[in-house]
C-alpha cells in the first residue's frame, strides 16, 4: 500500500541555516539509521536498512524548504 502524508511548519532561521543544520546527519530512530542528503534543492531522509531481512518497506521522505518573511517554511512529505 503506498500513501502521502504532508506536514508544514515554520523556523525562525533562514533555509541556508536549517540545511546547513541537516544535511550530512544520520539520525536514529528504533534502531533504524537514517541519512539526511540534499538532492534538486530538496532534502531527503533515506533509511539505511540494508542487513535487516525483517522490513519490507521503508518511507523515504522529502523536505521541501523556503523563505518567508524572516522564517523558514518547511513541507515534509
């Protein structure tokens, strides 16, 4: 089954910032490792779960980012 979720929300720091913040990071969550790159001018979250037989299915998601106003605003799909 494949769906789509979408979440805003807004920073006070410019989008350079919060990339600059993000990019390169694995983050760990439950024991799954996941890499946070930038790619067309977006960022996106790929799991690394490559020696784990039990997953299936893993989301990869995408984080659309830009200025307004002085804050940053911020689409995770």
């Amino acid at each position: 089954m494949f769906f789509t979720r979408t979440r805003t929300y807004h920073f006070p720091v410019s989008a350079e910032d919060l990339k600059n913040r993000l990019i390169g990071r694995h983050v760990k969550i439950h024991d799954l490792d996941f890499e946070i790159m930038d790619r067309d001018e977006k960022i996106i979250i790929v799991p690394h779960a490559e020696q784990i037989s039990d997953i299936k299915t893993l989301p990869i998601t995408t984080v659309g980012m830009s200025d307004a106003g002085g804050k940053t605003k911020v689409v995770v799909t």
